[in-house]
C-alpha cells in the first residue's frame, strides 16, 4: 500500500485554491455595473461621476456635504473587487433637476464602459474617456436615442 505525503496533498490544495480564487476577481465592466444599480437612487450620488480602471474606482464631481462624500467613498469601497478609491469629489451644491433622469439613462448605458465617465448639464451629456472608434459610434448612438440636445465626446482612442 503507497503511503500518502500530506504535505504534497496539501500545497497541491492551496496552489488549485489560489489559481481559483484569482479567477474570481470581478472585471471592471462588472464592478461599475454594480456601483451604478447600487447608487442610482441614492440622493448623494446625484452630483457624482466615476470610472473604474483594473479595479480602481476613481470618483469625480460634486455632493453637498462631507457626510456625503465619507459615504460615497464607503459605499465604493465596500463594492465586491474594489481595490482602491481615489476621491476627487468636492463639496458644492448640488442641484437635482430636470438632468437627473437623463443623468440616470446615461449611466445605465456606461456600464458597458467602465473607463468612460459622463456629465449631464443642460440636457446636454458630456463624455470624457478612451474608446476605440467603433465603441464610439455604438455608445453616441445609444445616448442619441435619451434624446439630450446634444452629445459632445472628448474622447481618446484606444
């Protein structure tokens, strides 16, 4: 009878647990996918863009208090496969209006984009990121069909 070596059996075991628990860090399109559905009602984020970038959540623009902005760097962290946040978000009135619904359509929409950030004033939405030229095309036209004004992309080629 061959005698088992434990010790073999058992760095096998974590070498298999390591390669599968590698396998499970969550992509960047995954990630803001998840910040969009869990922030598109809450107030606080009204005011505030973000891009994710090889799991890094980068937070832009604007809320009203310092509460808020300790609770929008929070709930980013506490996103499954975060692995560091960069809060460039000040403080400053935030006015919520008629742009809040297509602010929300667009985000919906930028979830397949996890670098691409947008900003809606005057029903006009702004883009700002790095997309091949194609995913250009597809991304303006599906913000077209939200109906703003207009779409001015400051975008850079991948």
């Amino acid at each position: 009878m061959k005698l088992i070596n434990y010790k073999s059996v058992f760095t096998a075991s974590i070498f298999m647990a390591i390669i599968l628990l590698a396998g499970c860090t969550p992509k960047d399109t995954t990630i803001k996918a998840d910040l969009l559905a869990t922030t598109k009602e809450q107030k606080d984020f009204a005011g505030v863009r973000f891009t994710v970038d090889k799991g890094v959540v980068t937070l832009s623009g604007e809320c009203a208090t310092p509460m808020s902005k300790d609770k929008i760097e929070k709930t980013a962290k506490e996103t499954f496969g975060v692995k560091e946040v960069k809060n460039n978000i000040v403080i400053a009135p935030v006015v919520i209006g008629t742009d809040q619904q297509l602010k929300q359509g667009v985000d919906s929409l930028l979830k397949d984009y996890p670098g691409m950030e947008a900003i809606t004033k005057d029903s006009i939405v702004y883009l700002q990121g790095k997309l091949s030229d194609d995913q250009v095309m597809k991304l303006k036209d599906a913000i077209n069909t939200l109906k703003p004004k207009a779409v001015d992309a400051k975008l850079t080629s991948r």
